[in-house]
C-alpha cells in the first residue's frame, strides 16, 4: 500500500483537530499536541476499488505567527490541508499565508482549502463570497471545501480530493 | 458479674418467656428424644433469629463482648488449622493491598520502604552469592584458551579477572523493533520487530517519532545543526536514532543502548544508506518501488536474538583477537623480511663488487650476510688473494663483523687453472693501450714478452703473476716504451740501386727498430714503403726511379724475413711538400712508414 504524508495547516482554533477526529481511523492522544506541536493520525482511503492509499496526517498545531511553525513538520508531505474558520475572517484572509508557507517549502505538492465551521454559518451568502474571494485569491489549491467537523459536512470529500490530487 | 453473665442477662432479659418456651420445648425434646442431632437441628433456626435479632437492637455492645473473645479466637484457629485461614484470608488480603495502595499510596510506601530495602538487600545478596559461585566455577573450570585470553585482558587492563567475568555474564540488550524511516516524511519505509513483539501501528510511530525528533532537534539545537535526537528512553526501553541524509533508523531495545550495538545500527544504516539512497530519498510512500526484502534482510540483523548477537560478539572478540594476532605476525614477519631483504641487498652488493675483480670469480667464494655478522668461506689458493678478498668486503660491513671461515689451500694449481689466472691477468694489463704482452707457460715457470709502455704497469703485471700459486719461475722478456721509428733512405741523382750500404741501413732499422717484434705484437700495424724523386726532369724518369727505389727496398725488407703480407709500397714522381727544401737530394728517397691498417 502506498503511503502519502499529509499535513495540516491554519490558524489557531480553526478546528483542524476536530476535522482529524472526526475523518481518522487512528490518532495519538491529543496530549502530543499541546506538547510538540503536531498530532499524528492515520487514515486509509478507498480510492477505487483497487486503489488503497493511507494518509499519514500531521495535524500542525496553528499558530497566530506563521514563522513559528517548525519547517520539519512541513517537509516531505505530499499533501497540504489549509483549514480556516468560516466564521472569523482573520482566520480567512491568513489561508494565502499558510499556502504561501507550505508552497515555498514543498514544490508541487498539491493543497485544498477547509472552510471549516460551516454549521454556524447561518447565511449561504457570507459562505459563498468568502469561496469566491478564495478562488480569486489562491494559486495551486486544487478544491476548496465548506465542512463542518460538527456534522461532517464534506470531510471525506475534502480528504478523498487531496488524496486523488496526491495521486495524480 | 463476668462477660458471659452478662450477655446472658442481656440475652434473656427480654425474651425470658421465650428462654422458658424453649426450656419447656427442650424439656419436650428431650423426653421425646435423647438424640442431640435432634435438638439441635430444632434450636438451631431459633438460634440464629435470636442472635440476629439481639446484634440488630444493641450491635455496640455486642461488638464490646465479642471483641476480646474474637483475637483469642482467631489465634487458637491459626494455631490450629492455619492452612484453612489461610485460603479464606488471601482473596481479601490481595483486594485489601490493592485497595489500601490505591488509597495510601504514600503511607504504603513508607512502610514498606525499610523492609524493601532489606529484601532488596537480601535478594541482591542472594544473587550475588549465586553469581559469585557461577564466577568460581568458571575460573575454576579447565585451562581453556577463553581462560587464558581472559586472564591477558586482565593483566593488560588491571581489572579482576572476577570483573571481566561479570561484564560477560551480564545480560545483553534485546532488539526488539528496527523502524527504517524516510527523515523528511516521516513515512516507514519498513518495519521488523522480533516474533511476539510486533509493532503496534508502526506507520504511526514513525510519523511520531519524526515529529519528536524535529521537535527536539528544532527545540534543542536551534543555533547548531549538527546536533541529533539520539535516544530515549522509558524505563527499561531505549529507542536507539541513527540518523544519516535522507532517512534514519529508529531501534527499539530493552535494556540500554550499548557501543557495540550503536556500532551495528550505524554500519547496517551506513550499508542501507550507501545502497540504496537514492531509492530512499526518492520514497514517495510507495514500498513496491523498493528492495524492500533486501533491506529487510538487513533490518534483521539488527533483531538477531540475545544468544546470536552474544555469539556474533564473542565472534566479533575472537576476531579482534585475531586481528591483534595478525597484526604481530605481519609486523614480525615484515621485520623478518626487512632484515632479510637488507641482508640479501647488501649480500648482493658484496657478491657483484667481488665480481669486478676476476680473481675472486675463479673461486668458489660464499658469501652469507646475516644481521649480525657477514661471513665468508671458501678456498682460497694464496694469503695475496685472501687479504685482497678481506680488505675488498671491509667497506661493506658497516656494524657487522666479519667472519672470516675462508680457507687456504696450498695445492698445486692445474695447468688450466694457471692459465686462467695468467690470461686474467695479462688481459687487464694489455687493456692499456700501448701495452702489448704474451705469455707462455712452460710448466711452472712463465715466459712474458712483449712491450710495455711504463715500468709501474709491468711492475703490477709481476706482483699479480708472482702471487700466483703454482708458479715457480717468471722469465720476462718484456721491453719498455717502443716507439715505431720509421726510417729515410736517401738517394743521389738517377739512382736506384739499393748498395750495400742501404743494405746496412735497413738492417740496422730492422734491429733497431725492433720491426719483426712490432709486426708480431700490433697485428694492426704494417709497414709502408714510399718512393719518391726530387720531380725535376722528365716524369717518366721521376716515376721510374720513385718506383724502382720503393720496389727495391720492398724486396730487400722481404728478403729479410718481413711479411709479404704486412709490406707494400707506393712510389710518387714528386716529393712530398713537406719534404722540400734547399738541399735537392731530400726529394730522392725512400719513406719506410709505419701505417695502421683498417682491417
């Protein structure tokens, strides 16, 4: 089986490891987190229906200084998750930051976007002007997705899109 | 009043009715049945409502009757039949530890702490006793070489062989999982773990510890990059990381690390690094793409169980051992052969100096150069020779000391041998030039005759002959400094004839000049007869008398015994330049030359 390494990136409180808890089959204590900055789980995908492939996916702590995230962390991953908060803006606009990070450690590795916290968005329109500004705004990210950790709104989608990006 | 009185006051107190309804049944009973199984399987029932029905209403003083009996109880049961205690006590006693170190965990351990110490203690002391025996009875064991080899450690390193003995008899380390990782991913490459031990989620302890590892390294060493993640530990575990470029080795043991481990895990990462780092750096997380089985093999190694890693170490010692031992026997045997070598040097470069002088070759002369000393045997025929031999070798000999086993032998030279003798010595001498020497052997005595230019060359020639044994009489005939004189006949106006007194001219020349001798001895001298006329007059007659003096005298030298062959003659109808002068008769003559022929 083929193994791929995934990282996640984004701000503080974005709700990454709640979107690990909620896709992973297996997962470290989340005391490793606050500990080292990074939380491993596993997860295998069904591509088709011969194609298996398992992600190995390093949930980076976020942090409000994007320079502090430790390089070695990001390096070698095959796959990057950009995870924002749809309901706090600053959280938003730091998602080119975060691609900008990883696009500058990792070459041509392909990158989606989780616009995450969907289920407290009360207005659609909000969400799609914040899709549409994205669009605009960022360079190599393959889909962006609206998910919610809460009620799992697009987290296979959002982790079997990167998974075929990896695969291509 | 005592205890029991008391209870049965408390007893019955209350219930006297019912004591006297039982004194009354018992009375029945007892008149219905002497059987006391009767009786008492009709009190019985009564019995326990009583004393559950008394214990309900005044537990407190019942507790305070029974409490002195009970410890009294207790004691005499324990006296009596401890084993039964014993198996309904031991379930509780475990739930009451357990419990009591859940609870007090702290007040357990102090109590417990000076009594552990002493177990402890006991424990130890017990097992170093054992050991110690075990220890005894290995130095005791028979002569082996492992003893022997032991026993030299020990001398060399100044420790007991007691401690050596310890240090082998401590229990190795135990591989337990070798984690092969891709450094920068993070991502397991392989994974081998000995039976029974396998890994759980390995691809997640890989992951894990390369977010350790950078974490520490990134934490750690911030202002130096060399520094590395090399161990941790958790109790009796170690995880040993051996890191190189593009991947690095993360083994599992119990027990702590060791050197000669550490030593193994680098070699077997160096070996895997070495083979296959492209493939490694280039691990995109798919194993097919690898050698996985080969570099399996490889991880293996590493887990080889306690008794091979101990057998392969002692291998590994033995080897040392060997290595030790093959060092010595080179580096004696490169001393062995520098000595030799220089030996055999010097030996050859006595033997080609001897060689340069012929004398010594005529004799079988050994010449055996050792460390210490040079020495020569052999036979020599005259002391002459052996002296010469000695002051020739004395150069060569620098710190070693000559000894001389050479013999004289006195016996009579064959002819052969004299004659080989002579020819040396006389072909040295006539290498110079000028020098022109023959001998004859006649017998012991030697006939030399010939012309020598200097009397110190002829001088050498007789002190080698004379040194000759063998040779009793030396008879020289040898003349110094010939000079080869040619001769001039002059001749009057018109004349050619060769007169009595041109006659005694050319034989006095023949005499004097030694010309028979010189023909013999410079076979590449000849002799030349040149006519000449003063060129007045007629040419014919100028060529007629220049031919007619030289052919005359030509004949006459022939006459006189001189080779046809080693005589000719020209004639020329004018004289030679150099030859005029006022005086016209010096044109007219004969030139007797000697020439050096070409053959």
């Amino acid at each position: 089986m083929i193994t791929k390494k995934v990282i996640l990136i984004g701000d503080f409180a974005t709700g990454k490891t709640s979107l690990i808890r909620r896709y992973v089959d297996n997962q470290f204590s989340d005391d490793y987190l606050t500990t080292i900055g990074v939380k491993i789980s596993k997860k295998h995908v069904q591509i088709s229906q011969e194609l298996e492939l398992q992600l190995m996916i390093w949930d980076i702590e976020g942090r409000t200084d994007l320079k502090e995230t430790n390089p070695a962390y990001v390096l070698g991953a095959h796959g990057v998750i950009i995870v924002g908060d749809s309901t706090r803006q600053a959280s938003i606009d730091n998602i080119p930051l975060h691609l900008k990070l990883a696009q500058k450690l990792l070459k041509n590795v392909p990158a989606v976007v989780a616009l995450n916290k969907v289920d407290l968005l009360t207005e659609d329109v909000q969400m799609k002007s914040i899709v549409s500004y994205l669009h605009d705004s960022l360079e190599g990210v393959e889909e962006i997705f609206e998910t919610s950790a809460k009620d799992g709104r697009n987290v296979e989608e959002l982790f079997l899109s990167l998974s075929k990006a990896i695969l291509k | 009043m005592n205890d029991y009185e008391k209870l049965k006051q408390l007893l019955f107190e209350e219930e006297r009715h019912k004591i006297d309804e039982l004194e009354l049944l018992l009375k029945k009973s007892i008149e219905e049945s002497t059987d006391a199984t009767t009786i008492v399987e009709k009190i019985s029932p009564l019995l326990s409502d009583i004393f559950s029905k008394t214990i309900e209403q005044n537990k407190a003083e019942f507790i305070a009757i029974f409490a002195p009996l009970i410890s009294d109880m207790l004691q005499s049961t324990i006296q009596d039949s401890s084993d039964k205690i014993a198996k309904v006590m031991s379930p509780i006693i475990s739930l009451a530890i357990k419990d009591q170190v859940k609870n007090e965990k702290d007040d357990i351990v102090d109590a417990l702490y000076p009594v552990i110490g002493n177990m402890i203690s006991k424990f130890v002391s017990q097992s170093f006793k054992e050991m110690i025996n075990e220890i005894n009875t290995k130095v005791q064991s028979t002569f082996s070489y492992e003893t022997l080899k032991r026993k030299m450690i020990a001398k060399i390193k100044g420790v007991s062989e007691t401690e050596l003995l310890l240090q082998s008899s401590t229990k190795l380390n135990k591989v337990e999982s070798v984690f092969l990782i891709h450094k920068e991913s993070g991502l397991l490459v392989s994974e081998r773990s000995l039976e029974n031990h396998e890994s759980i989620e390995p691809e997640m302890v890989a992951s894990m510890l390369s977010a350790i590892r950078s974490f520490v390294n990134d934490w750690i060493s911030k202002n130096s990059d060399s520094l590395e993640l090399n161990e941790i530990e958790f109790g009796n575990y170690t995880i040993y990381l051996e890191v190189a470029g593009c991947c690095y080795l993360a083994v599992v043991l119990s027990g702590t690390s060791n050197r000669a481990l550490q030593n193994k895990i680098t070699s077997v990462l160096e070996f895997l690094v070495k083979k296959y780092s492209d493939a490694i750096a280039n691990f995109e997380g798919d194993k097919s793409k690898l050698d996985l089985d080969e570099i399996n093999k490889h991880l293996d190694t590493l887990l080889e169980n306690e008794s091979e890693v101990s057998a392969a170490q002692k291998e590994k010692q033995n080897y040392t051992f060997f290595w030790i031992l093959g060092v010595l026997v080179f580096a004696a045997l490169s001393v062995y052969f520098y000595i030799s070598y220089s030996n055999q040097t010097l030996q050859e470069k006595i033997e080609r100096s001897l060689h340069e002088n012929p004398h010594f070759n005529l004799y079988d002369i050994s010449i055996d150069v050792g460390y210490k000393s040079v020495v020569i045997a052999g036979k020599l025929p005259y002391e002459s020779l052996h002296q010469n031999l000695l002051q020739s070798i004395k150069p060569f000999l620098t710190r070693r000391i000559l000894e001389d086993k050479i013999v004289l032998a006195y016996a009579p030279l064959t002819v052969e041998e004299i004659n080989k003798e002579l020819a040396i010595a006389f072909a040295m001498l006539n290498i110079d030039d000028g020098n022109r020497i023959r001998y004859k052997l006649n017998g012991n005595s030697v006939t030399i005759h010939g012309i020598i230019k200097s009397k110190k060359n002829y001088d050498k020639v007789l002190s080698k002959i004379s040194s000759i044994e063998g040779i009793r009489q030396i008879i020289s005939d040898v003349e110094y400094d010939f000079s080869q004189n040619g001769l001039k006949i002059y001749y009057g106006v018109s004349k050619s004839k060769l007169t009595q007194e041109k006659m005694n001219l050319l034989d006095l020349w023949i005499k004097s000049s030694k010309v028979r001798k010189t023909l013999e001895l410079y076979n590449d001298l000849n002799l030349l007869v040149m006519g000449f006329s003063d060129g007045r007059g007629a040419l014919q007659k100028n060529i007629y008398y220049a031919q007619e003096r030289a052919k005359k005298v030509y004949k006459y030298l022939i006459k006189k015994g001189i080779p046809s062959s080693r005589i000719s003659f020209i004639a020329s109808p004018t004289p030679l330049a150099e030859m005029v002068n006022e005086k016209s008769y010096e044109g007219r003559l004969v030139q007797i030359k000697w020439i050096k022929n070409d053959n």
